[in-house]
C-alpha cells in the first residue's frame, strides 16, 4: 500500500504526515490532492510485495491470521513497512498488497508430493515455483509485484523459507520479525552469525539472533499485533540491523562511517579520534552522521592463513527497534568482524557495556588480532553518541 507517510516524500522518522507541508516543499498550490502527491515520490525506492494467505484441501488449518492481521503487521507504526523506511533511512520503500482469498490452493496430498520434491534436492524453489503458478492460473496477481509472501495455513507447518525472492512462511510462527528477516534474504543479506559453527550467532540483527524458543532473542513483543492464535502471539518485532549489513544494503555510504587502515609497516591511520552516534537504522542520503568505526585489518602475509576482514565498531542502544536489547540503559559497543572473501558476511564477536567503557577509563575495547583498543573520550545521551580514540594499548 502506497501512503504519504510510506512514501520518499515524507522524512523516514516521520510519525505523522501535514499534507499542506508536503505540497508547500513539492510547490503545489490549493486545492491540494492526495493522488497528485503520491505520484510525486520517488517510485525507484520502492519494492512491492503481495501477501497471499494458501490453505490445502484435507489440510488442518491452523485459524486463519486473516487479511486484516497482515495488512495490520506492514501498516502498524512498528511494523512491516516502517521497519523498512527506518532501517533504510528512507531509502528503501515496502508498499505491499493483501491478496484476497481463492480458495484452496491444492490439495494437502498434492502439496506433500512438492515438500518431498523440494527436500530431496534442499531446494524450496522446487515447492515454490509451482505454488507461485497455481496462484498465477487462479488469477491472483502475484506477478504483479516485485516479491511475495505465502503464508502457509496449515497446522503441520513451521518457520520459513525463501528462493529467489518468493518466501513460505507458515501460520503458526508467523511475525513481523521473521517477515523481515525473509525479507532480509531477499534484499540480499546472508545471515548475521557468531561462527560459521553458530549460523544465527549474533542476537543484536535481525539476520541473527535464533534464541533457545526459535525467536529472536532481542526481539520486543509488539502488543497491537499479538494474536493468540496458532504456535506464538505474532507480535514479535525487531531488533535492528548490524551497521555492516546496512552499509551492505547500501543503507549507509563511505559518509556514514569513521575509517582506519594500516600501512605496510603496521602504523594505523585515519579517523584516529571521532564520534559514532548510536545505530538506530540507516541515515537519508547525504547525511553525514556517522554510526560505526571501520578497521581494515593489515594486510594478511600469504603464509598466515588470515583471509582479508575489516572490524566493525557500533554502538547499540535499547531504543526505537532494538528497545529489548538487555545490557544497560546506555547500551554498548558491539564488534563484528566481516569477511571479504565470504560476501562479506558479519560475524558478532562480543559487547562491552558503555558504563564501564565510559567511567572507567582504563578499560577499553580490545581487538583480537590487533595491538590497538578502542577508548572512550566522551558520552551522551542527547543524542545518543560517543568519541573515541584509537590508539596502541
Ligand atoms: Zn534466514
């Protein structure tokens, strides 16, 4: 769905829309018209996805979330399409469509033959294809936007999965987060993980953080979408984006980053000294704040076996989507360690809480692989930032 507020000509962070501010900054004069504003935005920002609920005939349904509970979880001021017009700072917009229902869309024994396809080769495409088809002869439009959701109905189905940017996710473990995340994939982002041992190791990004129930262990329950309907309450939301999966997405640029590198001898230079203001999402193009502290790392010898990484410094806060970060009111810094050679997927390694970083200023924040730390200089919460130093110690 297409809207003034989820549309390229109102600020991201907006919660609330004037239309006489807008046609004031578009020069438009009285009578002013909704129609004529919104075919003003800037189309190339935005993906659409269609939502399309499949049941099967001789299929136990779970209870249908309903057309009015998806519509809900992409409209909801925290939900689907605000997730994305935050985390992308406006340059990326979700308008969306709920596909009414046709009907059965085959039968459950039909459905088993395609599963059994699909898992003998450990390839959903091999379920999804046809199912996408089906729709497509039923006359449901789905070839009428750019990725869609099958929410899958039936009370055997769990979790999700996604191919070519088409995801199933089933009814019972739907929500907004685990939406995202399939989203997430289809945007081109890998997972967020500790290890390659600990696939969803990182619990502060939405491409991570599995907790022991299967929900993401920093997420916040979003109580105008819970439900109690099918496995979980549906309310699940956030947390944020890990800062080098945004700068991956293209959700923040070289403007939005302090940047250190070494020379051959091993002297570091660059953004020595700085400030990183607290990731909270991506920044509009042409912003100059900074929200992360990039380290290349020397340049490995043949011999080491190191392959070529860069550090990634942020500081997180439990504010806006990442709200149920549980360290402290004044967050922490996180370090990820991102490999080149693996498509530049993030990997968490740990936290340290920014009240012992900034009142005790002998502690620092240690590197792995290097003789450098992190020390803070200064502190505050309005707006939530930090400075730093970069030094040997
Ligand atoms: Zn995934």
């Amino acid at each position: 769905m297409a809207s003034l507020l989820n549309s390229s000509i109102v600020d991201p962070w907006s919660e609330t829309v004037s239309c006489k501010s807008i046609g004031a900054a578009l020069g438009l004069g009285f009578p002013l018209s909704v129609k004529d504003m919104l075919s003003r935005r800037d189309k190339t920002r935005v993906t659409k996805y269609g939502v399309y609920v499949c049941t099967y005939t001789g299929g136990t349904v779970v209870k249908n979330l309903g057309d009015a509970w998806l519509e809900r979880a992409f409209s909801d001021p925290l939900g689907i399409a605000s997730y994305f017009r935050k985390m992308s700072g406006g340059r990326r917009i979700v308008e969306w469509q709920v596909f009414p229902y046709q009907g059965d869309i085959m039968t459950r024994g039909e459905k088993k033959v395609l599963e059994d396809k699909a898992g003998a080769k450990n390839d959903a495409w091999l379920e999804i294809q046809p199912t996408y088809q089906i729709a497509l002869d039923k006359g449901i439009p789905v070839n009428t936007v750019d990725n869609v959701i099958f929410v899958i109905d039936l009370e055997e189905a769990r979790a999700g999965v996604s191919s070519n940017g088409y995801t199933f996710l089933a009814t019972n473990d739907i929500r907004p987060n685990n939406i995202c995340h399939e989203m997430g994939h289809n945007f081109g982002l890998r997972h967020a993980s500790q290890a390659e041992f600990n696939d969803y190791g990182d619990s502060y990004c939405l491409m991570g953080g599995l907790g022991p129930a299967g929900n993401n262990a920093t997420e916040f329950d979003n109580m105008r979408l819970n439900v109690a309907t099918g496995k979980n309450s549906h309310g699940g939301t956030g947390p944020g984006i890990c800062a080098p999966y945004l700068n991956k997405l293209g959700w923040i640029d070289s403007l939005n980053v302090n940047h250190i590198s070494f020379s051959k001898d091993g002297t570091a230079s660059g953004d020595m000294t700085g400030t990183i203001n607290a990731n909270q999402g991506g920044l509009p193009i042409g912003s100059t704040q900074r929200i992360a502290l990039v380290i290349d790392l020397p340049a490995p010898s043949p011999s080491s076996g190191y392959i070529k990484s860069q550090y990634w410094v942020e500081y997180r806060i439990p504010k806006g989507f990442d709200r149920q970060f549980n360290v402290v009111p004044q967050g922490a810094l996180l370090l990820h360690e991102v490999m080149d050679s693996q498509e530049s997927h993030s990997y968490y390694l740990y936290l340290t809480n920014i009240n012992i970083l900034r009142t005790d200023y002998s502690q620092k924040l240690r590197f792995p692989k290097l003789d450098y730390v992190v020390r803070i200089t200064d502190f505050s919460s309005v707006p939530d930032k930090i400075s730093y130093v970069f030094e040997k110690g």
